[in-house]
C-alpha cells in the first residue's frame, strides 16, 4: 500500500488500486490522510473487535481510537476498548492479534496465563512492538516494511 497525491482526484482520500489517493490542494494533504486513517481505523477495529468479542461470548461497551502516548489498545473494566489509530498502519495479522488481546481483557483484566500474547511477528518491527517504544512515537515508515507501505 502507498500514499499519493493528484490535483485531479477528489480532496477526499480514497483507496485506489492499492494505495490511499487524495487530490485537492497539496497544502492539508498529511491532515487529509491521517483523518481518513482515524475514520478507516475506527471502522476496521470496531468490526473486529466485535467479531472477535461474540467469539468469546463477551461484550464491549465501546470502541475508540486516539493517539495514546504508549499503547496500542487498552481495556477498561466498564467494557470500552482503545486503541491506537496507527494499528491500522500495521499488518493485519498483528493488528488482529492486538484486538484479540485486548478483547480477552473482558475475561480476564490482567496479563496472567488466559491472556494471549502477540510475540514476535516477521511482520511487525521490533523498534515499535518488541522495544517498549511508545505508539505515539511509530510513524507509517517504521511501523510497516517498506514494501507493505512507500511513503510517497
């Protein structure tokens, strides 16, 4: 997946052969794309946080996103889960098995043996997911590789 500008296409993003498009003026491109990732995270994560939530028989209350300073998701005992906007940026794989966790929080809040772990992935770089370094500080460059997602 890539990132593009053209002035032809509507100012809105959108996903076109494999890579988020947005046109318009150049000047609000970044913002226009990070609200569009914002909008697409919170659909793509609620959707699978609800699947994997009737999965295991459980409720959620809530799903957001926002920008936490350093997590990926989070489980409140009232049953709303958050999660970092940028998990969208990440595999799908790794994305779901972060859903999962946070999800199995319903059952159990704290990290004992019924918790699953994500661990290691190919997938998911070791600066952001293994090295204790914050979301908030990941950008679409190191939370990717390279040929998953060009910076344009």
């Amino acid at each position: 997946m890539g990132l593009g500008w053209d002035s032809g296409f509507p100012r809105t993003p959108l996903l076109d052969d494999g890579q988020i498009i947005a046109g318009g003026p150049r000047e609000g491109y970044e913002r226009r794309i990070e609200r569009w990732l914002r909008r697409t995270a919170l659909d793509t994560l609620s959707a699978e946080t609800a699947d994997y939530a009737a999965l295991s028989g459980v409720s959620v209350s809530k799903v957001a996103v926002g920008d936490p300073k350093g997590r990926w998701g989070s489980c409140a005992s009232s049953g709303v889960i958050r999660y970092s906007w940028r998990l969208i940026l990440a595999p799908p794989e790794v994305r779901r098995a972060t859903v999962a966790h946070e999800v199995a929080h319903r059952t159990h809040m704290n990290h004992g043996p019924g918790i699953p772990r994500a661990g290691p992935h190919p997938l998911w770089p070791r600066p952001c997911a293994r090295a204790g370094v914050a979301a908030r500080q990941c950008d679409a460059a190191s939370l990717v590789r390279p040929d998953v997602l060009r910076l344009a």
